[in-house]
C-alpha cells in the first residue's frame, strides 16, 4: 500500500497493534480475540436443510448463526459457524503492522533465517532477506531472476507487505486462484484438492476480479460516496445555520425579555408611585377632617358642659348673668359650628382604590403593559337602571335588568365587589316576595333576573352599600300569564280537519252542505290563517275563547280544535 493510503496499525477495540486481523462482513477489522469477546446481540436456532447433498447424503443440520455489532459502525453482522476463525484475515492489517514495526524498531527480521535484520526484499516472492540469504536466493535458478530492493529505499516508499501463505502448507504461498471453488490456493493446494479444478495464476486474472471492484467502486459507489459527501455537507451546513440562527433567536428573545422586564418594572415603579401619591392625597384629607372634627367636637363639647354645669349648679342670678354670652356661644355653635352628617363624613373608606391588573396601560418603552390603579367613587345618584324588566314582568316568566355603578362624572365603574341587594316585595301582600339574583359582572354592571309567581304590584329595591340607588324603590307591575291556545292555527276549519262536517272553529265563519266549520271564500271566514280555539289571526296571541275545551280530532284531520 502506498504511503498516502496508510493508516494507524491499531485495533479500534483493544487500542493495540492487530493480532490476527480478522474483517467483519461490513469491511471494518478487529483482531480475532477483539470479535470473540463481542457479545451476541441475537443468535438464530439451527436451520435444516431438507434437500439432499450431491452425494446422497441425508439432509444436515446447520450450526446456529451468531449475530454481533460491529464496534465501529453497529452494524449486525453475521459470524460463520465456525466463529471469528472463519472470517477473511486482513493481510492488508498485517502489512501495517510490518510497517509500523519497521518504522517503530527501525529493523525487520529476515523471513528465510530469522536470525538477522533483513536488508532486502525480493518484489516477486515478497519476503525480507539479510544479506547472506540474499546471496543464496540469487544463486537459486528459479529466483535468480527476481527483484531485489534495499529494505531502507522500501521503508522510505511506504511499499512493504508480507507474503499471503497458504493456511494449510504454511511455507507456500497463494499464487494462485481457483475459480471453482473461488478462493486462492498454492501451488500444492492446487495439485492435491484442486488437481480438477480451473486454477489460474492470481496475476492473470486479477485484472478480472480487480476491475469487477474497480467498477463498483468507480461507476457505482465513489458516484454516490460524492452525493452522500455533498448531502452530509449540506445537512451540516444546515445544522450550522439552524445553531447560528436558534442562538441569534435566543438572543433576540432574552434582549425582549429583558427589555420587557425593564419595562414591566418601570410600570411597576410608576405604579407605587401612583399608589404614594394617592395615599399622601387621602391621609392629608383625612387629617384635615380629622382636625376640623376634633376642633368642633371640642368646642361643642366646652359649649354643652359649660352650659349643662350652669343649668345644673347656677343659681337664678348666676344663670341670667351668664345667660348672654351662653346664649351667644351656643347659637354660633349651631348655627355657624361644622356639623357634617355621619353618612358624608369620610365616604371613601380606600374601597375605591383598585389595581385592574387585566386592563391596559399604554406603553412604556414601546413595549405594551397592563395594570392600573383605579380611583374611582361610586356615586349613588349617578347609577342607572337598564332594562324593561325592573317596570313590568309577566307572571311565570323571567324577567331581567341591569344596574350600572357610575362615579360622580357619570362613568362605570369598571370593576365589581360591590355589595349590591335586590329585594322585590309585593304591594298589596305583605309576604308575597320574589327572590331576585343577582350576577355580578366585574365590570361595574350588575345583572339581575328575577321569575314572579303571582300577578300584581311590585316594588323593586336596589341598593349598594346598603343605599338606595336613586328612583328607588321602583314600581313594577307583573301581569298574568298567557292563556295557551287549545286549538290549531289552521287556514280554514275544511283543509285542517280533512272535510270533517262536524269540525267547529272559533271565527264566525260557515259553510253550507251540513258543515260546522268555516271554509275559504266563505260567509264569516276572516280571510288569512286563525287559531280554531278563539279566532285570533295573531299566531303569538293569548286565547281568547271564553270558556273553551278541546274537541277531540276525527280520524281523518287529526288536528285538535275547538267545539264554542
């Protein structure tokens, strides 16, 4: 082999020089004791040839087939019966072997003698000579002739292998081939178990069995070897471009994480700042009420004990003499003292301060947050009542309004929480109520739907906060419920019950011939579609008919209607 094509000696096992290079079925080299102490990956029972052998011999039994790894590609591959000893040595192994001993010991034994360093090597029989048996294998008739090189000029060209021998005559070389049997021979192999065979010599018919690899190799495989390179390639180059492009992403989505975490904790800050500004704007207001509170309690306090003490302990003369500037103090007191009304004092007890977190707040940094501080007060005189279902009501139907919580600008709220009660009491009797619910809808509006049983007049209170909403209690008038049709909504008493004469319909319409009913074109008949119970042309229409019953339908109309 030449130099440019060597490679390391070394078995990918047990990392040492090969020992009996054995090859696997998928062209890759293990020493023969590196593929006996593979373990199976699956062995195969015993197969039975049922054909008979050319001699006439019953049908045999074949060993069972043990199926390894490969160590270097993982591929499966199927050991002989006979084990690693049945596999193709690799003579090419063996002379990097000899190579990497040569250039490891710098010296080669001489393969005739073994005795000295071999300084020469015959091309034809490819053996290493010293220099005495040199000698003696130019003597020799048959190898006169052959070619001798300087070991060192060999080494120096990478060109040194070892003869192939014979396994069976150790001394002979395989300088033949055998065609029947497909397997070079010797020389003695050919003249003893091969005499009938078609045996040529290796260097006549290499070209032959050289070229068919050749082929493969050149028109098949190096074709394809090329298109996998190329694939590989551009699977790899992809592979690249996916990393570069995954990292620059990354990349791209942490600065927007952090850019977006800058700008949420800017809001964040702005927020608590909001919350500061309000909580400083409430505390000062509440501590001025505070303090006006605490002077006018003060001074009502002195006025009501300085008075109460003189009434109680003065005397008569005592009192007229103070009774000026008592009587003064006191009319100022009420009619010039603060005196604000429980219900106004503080109204804002800090429920109106929201954080909607769902709700927008613009952008910041161009980048989009949500969350907002809300502040708004709910103003009992700004909320409204939507809906004709807090007026009127239908008995034993549903009915339903909404309330709407607005601040002192006329504004929704915009979040729910409040405590909102419904009560729907009925006018006339006393424990006549109708249970109302009420659904809160988290954006300042209230649903409410209610059933009423009974008719009659109804007041409707709706209060937050325990207060009346303004218009309330309001009126709401539940009228009873429809009378259902018992009839059918037929076009003429004739079409509907089939020409039935003792049909009957509730309009005036008649027909001659002995029919009860009405008929097109007919006296009476109101000219468009009617309910047969009362006569109403309204499809949705409560019944009419005064005292009516169903009459039980012919045979042929199948239709119900009404007998008057």
């Amino acid at each position: 082999s030449g130099s440019s094509n060597f490679r390391p000696a070394v078995c990918r096992v047990c990392k040492r020089l090969y020992r009996d290079p054995k090859i696997l079925p998928c062209l890759h080299s293990f020493c023969a004791d590196c593929i006996r102490q593979l373990n199976p990956f699956s062995v195969s029972g015993p197969n039975v040839k049922q054909t008979l052998s050319k001699d006439g011999q019953p049908p045999t039994v074949d060993q069972k087939v043990t199926t390894v790894l490969c160590p270097d590609c993982d591929t499966e591959v199927d050991l002989p019966p006979s084990g690693a000893d049945g596999l193709t040595t690799d003579h090419l192994a063996l002379d990097e072997v000899f190579l990497q001993t040569l250039l490891t010991h710098n010296s080669v034994r001489c393969d005739l003698c073994s005795d000295g360093d071999a300084e020469l090597r015959c091309e034809v029989c490819c053996v290493n000579l010293c220099e005495f048996c040199s000698q003696a294998h130019r003597r020799q008739r048959r190898t006169s002739a052959h070619t001798v090189q300087s070991v060192q000029e060999l080494k120096a060209q990478g060109r040194l292998s070892r003869p192939v021998l014979c396994s069976l005559h150790p001394a002979q070389e395989l300088r033949l081939f055998c065609e029947s049997c497909d397997q070079p021979v010797c020389l003695e192999c050919a003249a003893t178990f091969h005499r009938e065979h078609d045996c040529s010599a290796a260097r006549d018919i290499i070209h032959h069995h050289g070229g068919r690899i050749r082929d493969l190799v050149v028109g098949r495989l190096q074709p394809r070897l090329q298109r996998l390179e190329e694939s590989l390639m551009k699977v790899e180059i992809t592979q690249d471009a996916l990393q570069a492009r995954m990292e620059a992403t990354a990349e791209d989505v942490r600065a927007f994480a952090r850019g977006y975490a800058a700008s949420v904790e800017t809001h964040c800050l702005s927020l608590l700042r909001r919350l500061e500004e309000l909580r400083v704007q409430r505390r000062n207001q509440l501590h001025l009420q505070k303090v006006q509170l605490q002077q006018a309690l003060s001074d009502t306090r002195g006025g009501v004990r300085f008075a109460e003490r003189l009434l109680a302990c003065g005397s008569d003369a005592e009192i007229l003499n103070a009774k000026g500037v008592t009587l003064a103090r006191l009319t100022s007191l009420v009619e010039s003292g603060y005196d604000p009304s429980p219900a106004t004092v503080a109204p804002d007890d800090s429920s109106s301060i929201h954080f909607l977190p769902g709700e927008g707040a613009g952008e910041v940094d161009g980048y989009p947050v949500v969350g907002v501080i809300q502040t708004q007060t709910l103003d009992l005189s700004r909320c409204t009542i939507e809906g004709e279902g807090v007026q009127v009501g239908r008995q034993g139907q549903p009915g339903h309004f909404t309330l709407v919580c607005r601040d002192s600008a006329g504004q929704p709220l915009g979040r729910g929480g409040e405590n909102v009660l419904v009560s729907i009491i009925n006018k006339d009797k006393k424990n006549c109520m109708v249970e109302a619910t009420v659904f809160d809808k988290n954006d300042g509006s209230f649903s409410v739907s209610y059933t009423p049983a009974e008719p009659g007049s109804y007041s409707v209170w709706v209060c937050v906060k325990a207060q009346h909403v303004k218009g309330s209690p309001f009126p709401l008038t539940v009228t009873r419920r429809l009378r259902r049709h018992a009839g059918t909504f037929h076009c003429c008493t004739f079409c509907s019950s089939g020409g039935a004469k003792d049909a009957r319909c509730g309009c005036p319409g008649t027909m001659p011939g002995g029919f009860q009913g009405c008929g097109h074109g007919h006296k009476g008949h109101p000219g468009q579609p009617h309910w047969s119970c009362c006569g109403s042309t309204q499809e949705q229409s409560e019944c009419r008919a005064p005292g009516h019953r169903p009459v039980t339908p012919t045979v042929r109309g199948q239709l119900r209607t009404v007998e008057l």
